[in-house]
C-alpha cells in the first residue's frame, strides 16, 4: 500500500470553491479489508441500480477483493467513515497502459447515499490526490457517465475541468449513455 496514513477532519464550514459541510466526526484513511464488504455492496448498488457505472453484473465480495489487492499494489485507494460506519471509496488506476501514460491516473469515487453532499467527496479526493502527488502522479482523468449532475458538480468543486464527452460508447439498460471525461493537473 502507498501512503498508510490516517487523516481526521476536524473543521466545520466553507472550504476553497462551493461551500460543502466537512464533519468533524469523518475519516479518511487507507482501504482496508474490513472495506471490502460495503464497498462491493454499494459499487453492486450502483452497478444494479443505475448508469452511473457500466458494469452489468454484481461483483461478489471475492471478485471485489480481488481487483482492489491488484489495483492497490501500485495506486492508493482510500475510504471514509463517519462514526465509525463506511461512507465510501475513491481509488485509483491506470489510465493507458503504455508507458508514456505512468505519470496519469484514472480515478473512480462512491459515496453511500446517506453521506452525499456532506463532503465525503471532497475529503475523499482530497487524501487520494495527496497520495498521487507524492507517488509522482502528474495528471488525474475522471470519466462520468452522463448524466450525472452531482457527480459532474462534485467534480469540478475539486478542481477537474471538462475536456470532452464520448457520445453513447456505453450500452446499459437498453439504452446508450455518453460518458464525460475530467481532467485535474497535480
């Protein structure tokens, strides 16, 4: 793992951009086993239950293991809790595989619908893109299936900025979707 350090927010208020309530009761620290369970069950959520992300069958808790032990072992992943209950996850992965792309990421973030718009978000991306920039990451790619309001928002209040949008590369639910993509420089 990159990075094991554990980070508390403790400010109530405004922060830099729109304004987002960071509870002084939530935690951001490193992916852990005992994330494994809720993460997979709320990436199954949306996974069944929208078009936000485009796979089509639920993971099991196994397969999910799998591919956060294979994604850990060269990016971060990160989870926050509030009072001790999991809040959600942002990792990061490879964007290309050839090696002028090594110095950029793709990252991905679930939030539990409990803990949307409370900063989670925010406090997620905030740990994983200081953990990036010291493994030497120059440049952070987001792709949002669209449409996806909060997430676009969520988004650009951390800094990335739209640079395009694939039309209906994704089939889901009998229909096409676009996916955006946004770009972040660290």
């Amino acid at each position: 793992m990159l990075f094991g350090e554990t980070h508390f927010l403790g400010v109530t208020g405004r922060s830099r951009g729109p304004s987002l309530a960071i509870h002084s009761n939530m935690m951001v620290r490193t992916f852990e086993e005992r994330d494994v369970a809720p993460a997979c069950a709320l990436t199954n959520t949306f996974i069944q239950q929208s078009h936000i992300h485009f796979g089509t069958k639920a993971a099991s808790p196994e397969e999910f293991r799998a591919m956060w032990l294979a994604g850990a072992a060269k990016f971060p992943w990160v989870a926050a809790e509030e009072d001790g209950r999991f809040a959600g996850y942002a990792k990061a992965g490879v964007w290309r595989d050839r090696e002028a792309y090594n110095q950029t990421v793709e990252v991905g973030i679930y939030v539990e619908p409990w803990c949307q718009r409370k900063g989670a978000g925010r406090a997620l991306y905030t740990e994983l893109f200081t953990r990036l920039r010291q493994a030497g990451i120059h440049t952070v790619v987001a792709g949002i299936a669209l449409p996806n309001e909060a997430s676009v928002a969520m988004h650009e209040a951390c800094g990335f900025r739209h640079v395009g949008t694939f039309r209906e590369v994704g089939r889901k639910f009998d229909r096409w979707w676009d996916v955006g993509f946004w770009q972040v420089g660290l």
